[in-house]
C-alpha cells in the first residue's frame, strides 16, 4: 500500500504543487528547458519522501503561503 493513499486529495494536490515548483526552480537554476513532470513521476517523489518528510513539507508549504 502506498502512502500517497493515505493522503487526503487535497493534501496530495498541495504535495504535487510543491514538488513541481522545486523542479522548475531546479531546472531553471540548471539552465536546462522547463518541463513539468508528469504526475506519476511527482507520486513517485512524493511516495520515495516518507510520511514524515509530506507532513513537514505540507506544513511548511501552507505556512509560507505557497499552497492554499
């Protein structure tokens, strides 16, 4: 069983959002061409992360006003 099940929706989409700014963030640092990861590549970063590891990001995410 996967954690990204254990996650409600809303807190996977927040999870997904973030991943995807770190990678653009990454990608342009790298001055490579943008393109934004498919979504089973972002649950499979999501998934590698650990439950420990969502909940920090989620919290840090929300309380810096990047997620809603």
């Amino acid at each position: 069983m996967s954690f990204c099940s254990d996650l409600r929706f809303e807190d996977l989409q927040r999870l997904r959002k973030v991943c995807q700014r770190v990678h653009k963030v990454h990608m342009n640092r790298a001055s490579k061409k943008y393109e934004p990861l498919p979504l089973h590549e972002v649950d499979k970063w999501i998934e590698s992360m650990g439950p420990r590891i969502r909940e920090q990001r989620i919290k840090i995410a929300v309380d810096k006003g990047v997620v809603s």
